[in-house]
C-alpha cells in the first residue's frame, strides 16, 4: 500500500497530458545516479514515466528504454543528478583485460567518424587503481574498434561530444555515455546563489516528501535563494525541470532530433497554467529575498511567490500551508551554538501539525532537542557529502 500511494504521488507529477509513444526499436540501458538517499524516489519517477527499471542500488538506478528515453527523462526527471547509457560491465583486474572487454563495445553505435569521445572515471576496491592509466587504456580500445568499424586511422574529435565515463569496483569496470552533460541539478534558474544552496535535485526530493500538490501553499521562512519554493511550484504546475536547458545527447546525430523536440512539446502541454499553488518566502537578508525573486522570475513561476524581509522571530503560521526549511548551520563551535539557537527559535514560531506540515533538513543531530518537537519521522539524506537528517512533523 505504500509503494503505490509512493508511485502515484510522482505520476501525478510526471505523467504528462498526451505522452509520446515510446520507440520500440532499439532499447538501450540507462542509469541515473543520484544522491544518496533519494534511490527510491528516482525508480518512482522512472516508473511514473512508463519505463522498466532494472535495478535500484546505493546513488543509482537502471531501466531499459529506447533512445527516445533519453530525452523525456533528461527532460523530466527532478531528482536524479545524470542520465547514462550504460554500455557494458566486465571483469577488469589488468590493463589487457580492461583494454579487449572496452574494445568488445559497440562504440560505433553511438560514436560517429568526426565526434568527441574523451574519458574520465574512477576506480575503487580494485587492482587498478591509476586513474590516467585506465583512460588510456580505455581511449585506445575504443580508438581500435573505431577505426576497424570506419576504416581511418585518425580521428579529429570536432563534432558532438560524447563524455565517455568508466567506474571500476572490486575488479569490475562499467563503461557509460553521459547523455546529461551538466548535471541534472542545473535547472538553468539559479544563476546565482547564497553562500549554502540545498542543490535543487535534493530539494525536489524533499518537496516530493512533504506532498506538495497543485493547490498547495509552500511557506519557507529562511528561503536562500528560493529553491525549495521554485522546485515546489515546478513539481505543483507540472513543469519539467529540464524544460529550460539543453543536454550533451541532443548533439548526437544516434538520437533523432524529434525526440528532443518531442519531448519539450510535451513538456510544455503538460504544464498546468491554472494551478492555485501559492509560496511564501521569508529571510532575515535583503540580498537573499532579492535572489529569490531574481530566480523565481527566471524560473517563470514569479507569479506564483511573494517574497519578503523577515526575522524567524518575527514569523507567523501561514494556516493550511507546508513549511519546508534547510535552516543554516555552522562548522565552528561559535556557529554551531548560534545554530542552535536559532533551531529553539524556530521551534518557538513553527507550529507543526497535520493541517500545517512541517519538513526540516539539518546535519545537526541533535536537532529535535534544540527545536523542542520530536519528529514524526526522520529519513537520512545527503546535501552534497553532508549527511543529513529530514525531520518530518505531520500529525
């Protein structure tokens, strides 16, 4: 019962109106990696978007799909920070082994005469371990099969760039395609930002927590740059988050241009232009309240926010509404403490119940104490390498 109310609170968001049609010619392996913590959360949206996950595992998620794929989820996946195709896994404990398991790739598949295929990777746990070493060696695989398939023996790298990225772990190597290119998290509205943004795709994780619907009121009372209150009003009038940028895969000539064009049709007749979704932003500093206009505009939910100057002591309960808050914490002992006391004046001024949710992230574990308030729930979660806490007051 809950992996369903789970998946219908992502399709609710995801399933546009009049999707297009899957290719069903030749179906490919994908992976999107995402942080830690938010697994479950990028199989629902793959699910919601009509596709066969494979499998779910720390920070990564496979399914199968056809080249289409790789623009709707470019297009529409909110919590997943790259989309891969995944080329091959085989043993690698020598560099001959790394070199012919690379070579059997279908390179020629994806990388034309004239294209860009530079590598970069890690490995972990394993035998090889010299990272420039293991992009040689794969470079130069890929170069023998290329010129075997395109009969050259030289190859110029001037058209479209396809990042090849290798992971090796316990002896295992896995080679991929970045179809992304920057990274998902990059919504293209936040230009700019304050000295600790939550990165978006984290943020759209917590939002799709905290249940945010199209007649939602999202309040948050330290708003930053606005990115929870962005990505609340995203996920509430339907809107793509990869509507507004352009991905590295749209340049390869192996995924036809319809399919992008496609997909931002369909992105852009999915949006609800008459949601009732309001936000509310709060912050103590005149340059993050402007910062979170500047953004919400570029966004094109600035209609939707209305922002102002104001201290968390001085805030009131906005009734009916979710508060979500990543308040500032400190790594020193002097901001630590000055954390802390503002965590008790948040729990002074925040009413959390059932008719006004509350979702809090912090690294502070001792959050509960501070605030005054034991959670409803807590789920771990990782902003950036920081591991943190979601603190879930509901009932």
């Amino acid at each position: 019962m809950k992996e369903n109310k789970a998946k219908d609170r992502v399709t609710e968001t995801l399933t546009p109106r009049g999707s297009m049609p899957e290719n069903d010619g030749d179906r490919l392996d994908y992976v999107a990696t995402c942080l830690f913590g938010l697994e479950g959360l990028v199989g629902e949206e793959i699910d919601a978007l009509g596709y066969e996950r494979t499998f779910t595992m720390d920070g990564r998620v496979g399914f199968r799909a056809g080249v289409d794929a790789a623009a709707r989820c470019n297009m529409w996946l909110r919590t997943a920070e790259r989309l891969y195709v995944s080329l091959g896994s085989f043993p690698a404990p020598t560099f001959d082994a790394l070199f012919e398991g690379a070579k059997a790739l279908p390179w020629e598949r994806f990388i034309g005469r004239e294209d860009a295929f530079p590598v970069k990777g890690h490995a972990l746990n394993s035998k090889l371990h010299s990272i420039p070493d293991c992009q040689k060696i794969i470079k130069k695989a890929c170069v023998k099969r290329l010129e075997k398939a395109y009969g050259i023996s030289y190859f110029e790298e001037t058209a479209a760039k396809h990042q090849i990225q290798f992971a090796i772990h316990k002896d295992i190597a896995t080679i991929y395609l970045d179809t992304s290119g920057v990274g998902l998290h990059k919504r293209g509205y936040r230009r700019n930002s304050n000295d600790a943004p939550i990165k978006e795709t984290l943020a759209a994780g917590i939002v799709d927590l905290a249940r945010v619907r199209a007649d939602s009121v999202v309040v948050d009372p330290m708003c930053g740059s606005g990115t929870f209150l962005i990505e609340s009003a995203y996920k509430a009038l339907k809107v793509a988050p990869g509507l507004r940028r352009n991905f590295a895969a749209e340049q390869w000539s192996q995924i036809p241009e319809t399919a992008w064009r496609n997909a931002r049709a369909e992105a852009m007749d999915a949006i609800d232009r008459q949601g009732a979704f309001k936000a509310f932003g709060f912050d103590v500093d005149d340059i993050a309240v402007e910062l979170t206009r500047n953004n919400a505009k570029k966004a094109g939910v600035g209609s939707k926010l209305t922002v102002k100057q104001q201290d968390i002591s001085k805030y009131s309960q906005i009734e009916g509404s979710i508060t979500i808050v990543n308040p500032p914490y400190g790594e020193r002992m002097l901001e630590i403490k000055e954390a802390e006391e503002l965590y008790k004046k948040m729990g002074q001024r925040l009413c959390p119940s059932k008719e006004n949710p509350c979702y809090i992230i912090s690294p502070h574990e001792e959050f509960e104490v501070f605030f005054g308030k034991k959670a409803d729930k807590k789920r771990k979660l990782y902003n950036g390498m920081i591991k943190c806490n979601l603190y879930m007051y509901f009932k």
